[in-house]
C-alpha cells in the first residue's frame, strides 16, 4: 500500500473525532472519503495532510512514518473548498508559487505554468487575477497549483461544493482526467454520493468517526454491508424477512447466517412495476426526472419507491403488481441506533 493509515485516533476533548480508523491508498488510486456532515473525513484528511496531529495511531507513506513530520516537508498537495488563491497575485504567479519558493528557475516555473492552464483547459487566464475568474475557474486553478509542484498524493477538501451543479459536473469529469493522465493518488473529501460513484476507485464510507465500508462503488452500491450504507449511497428499500415473504412470496433470497438483525435491501430500479387490476400495491405518486420516473407505491408492508427509465403505464392511483429478481435482494445488517426508552 502507498499511503497507509492504521488505528489513527482524534480527540477533542472528550469528543472523539475519529476512533482507530484504518485506510489505504494505492499509487494511482483514486479514493473518496464519503459520509454526513461530522462524520471525521474531513479530520482524517487534515491528520494526513498534516494540519492536525494525532492522538494515537500512525501515518505512513511508502513506509517512513508521517507522523511526526510537519505539513510542508510531506509533499502532498492540497486543495480546499474555499480555493484560497493568492488574490494579488495573477494566476500565472498563482500556479508557480509552489515552485518559485523551491527556487525553481523562472524559465521552468512559465513553463511548467504554460503546461498546466492547457491540463485544466485556460490557457487564455494566465495574467487574470483570480477576482476575475468564475468560481469553476478559480477551483481549477487551485487544482493547477496544487498539482505543480509533482505532488506524491493530493487532496481534495470538497472542492467542488460550492459551485453550482452544471459546472460541479464538468469540473468533476476534469479532475478524473487530471488525476488519471498524472497518475496522483488522490484522497477527496465529499458528502456528495453521486460525486463519489463518478470519481473514485474506492469509496470509505464513515459515520460516527469510524470507516463503516470501503469498497469500489459498485461495491457499496449494489453490495452494502448495513442498514446505514444502503440508505446514503442512494435510495433503497429495506425490509423485514417477514416483509419479503409477504410481498414477494416466490423470491427465495438466501440469507448469511449472523446472528444480527437482517434487512432486504432493494434498490428502486430493480423492482418491476405493472398495472394489474387485481394488485395487491398501489401508485400514489409519479415524479418526472428527465431519464426516469420515481414512483411513491404504497404497499401491503409499506410505502416504496420505484424508479423506471423511460415510459410506463402506471398513472397515479392504480392498483399495480410488484416482481424482483433473487439476485436483486441484498441482505444488510440493521444497524440502526436502538430506540431511546421513553420515561414512565
């Protein structure tokens, strides 16, 4: 592994920021740390980075221990929400101040600068200052900046949400090209589930100051472990083995033995939905979404939702059948916080 955090723990107090969480990078990875606002990523990616210090575990990059070794001598590159670019600076002295303080000859710093604004596409802002770009265009140039100086990992602290969600989808598309024509190993900080499916190689889903899943994508989408993964990686329906066998009494999932409590999670799309005069659910709501439709169908163990792409008879308030395949119920473990008792 490249990058490696083992058991890192942070403490503010008595509050614990992030309880002995372990991730890993590869060379060339690019990976999302996902998860609510408070959940520790943004903690974690600060302890890497070098901007906080650890209360317990350690860091290591190809091996040398990190831990103790201040922010600007780790080489990484960082790249924040808020861009934070040198505003009497233009742009061109923006990207190479990296260099210019590594005492880089000028020569190579206007080139190394020519080269990055054709990367991040605005070769035309070179003398600009950075009050006359639009926010997508600053946040590609903190990027430039960032990657000047051959970073060995950059970082990523949600930087894309504070634009609105046209440009936050090109610029997105951008930073994948980036990061795969250099090679980078990249660490992005996002709450943004869509942004993390499009992006990353691995996504490490946190909740609580602590790693609850890390896989590909596909993985946490279509695969999750628990009852929290299923519900932010997108929407989901879950239900009781009790629940399944009364609404689907031909789907025989089989189920892992543990002696946790189980729930079927079945994404929208994967639920088929037809009019059927004698059908035991019924439509309660159709929301038009461009390239699908998200239906509200009340049934016999409660409401769900449906997704279908492209036409579908149903309207609002027919009676409708419900069918999924057995591969399309994945068992998660219910690790829903216990109700808190109520006093007498």
């Amino acid at each position: 592994m490249y990058l490696t955090v083992r058991d890192a723990t942070k403490l503010y107090g008595t509050f614990t920021a992030l309880d002995r969480v372990s991730i890993g990078i590869e060379k060339g990875e690019f990976v999302c740390l996902l998860g609510p606002s408070g959940c520790g990523k943004t903690t974690l990616l600060r302890l890497i980075a070098g901007l906080a210090d650890l209360d317990g575990g350690k860091i290591t990059l190809e091996g040398a221990d990190l831990s103790q070794m201040p922010a600007r001598k780790r080489g990484f590159g960082i790249v924040f929400q808020s861009y934070s670019l040198f505003p009497n600076m233009t742009v061109a002295e923006n990207i190479g101040y990296g260099l210019k303080i590594r005492g880089v000859p000028r020569s190579d710093i206007a080139a190394r600068v020519a080269e990055l604004l054709d990367l991040v596409k605005l070769p035309q802002v070179a003398e600009n200052m950075p009050g006359q770009l639009s926010g997508g265009q600053q946040q590609r140039i903190a990027l430039a900046r960032a990657i000047a100086v051959d970073p060995q990992v950059l970082l990523l602290d949600e930087p894309l949400s504070a634009l609105d969600a046209k440009v936050r989808a090109e610029l997105r598309d951008q930073i994948r090209q980036v990061q795969r024509a250099l090679g980078i190993p990249t660490l992005m900080v996002t709450h943004d589930q869509e942004e993390a499916l499009a992006l990353a190689d691995k996504i490490i889903c946190m909740n609580h100051g602590s790693v609850v899943q890390a896989g590909t994508p596909e993985d946490l989408y279509h695969r999750p472990a628990t009852r929290f993964v299923a519900q932010f990686m997108g929407i989901s329906n879950l239900l009781t083995p009790e629940d399944v066998t009364r609404l689907f009494p031909d789907l025989l999932p089989p189920r892992p033995a543990t002696p946790k409590a189980q729930l079927a999670c079945i994404r929208p799309e994967q639920v088929d939905i037809t009019p059927a005069a004698d059908g035991t659910a019924m439509v309660r709501s159709i929301s038009f979404l461009g390239n699908l439709r998200r239906l509200e169908v009340d049934s016999p163990v409660g409401p769900l939702t449906v997704e279908t792409h492209g036409t579908n008879p149903c309207r609002t308030g027919d009676p409708v059948s419900l069918r999924v395949a057995p591969d399309a119920c994945t068992w998660v473990i219910d690790d829903a916080p216990a109700p808190k008792a109520v006093p007498a």
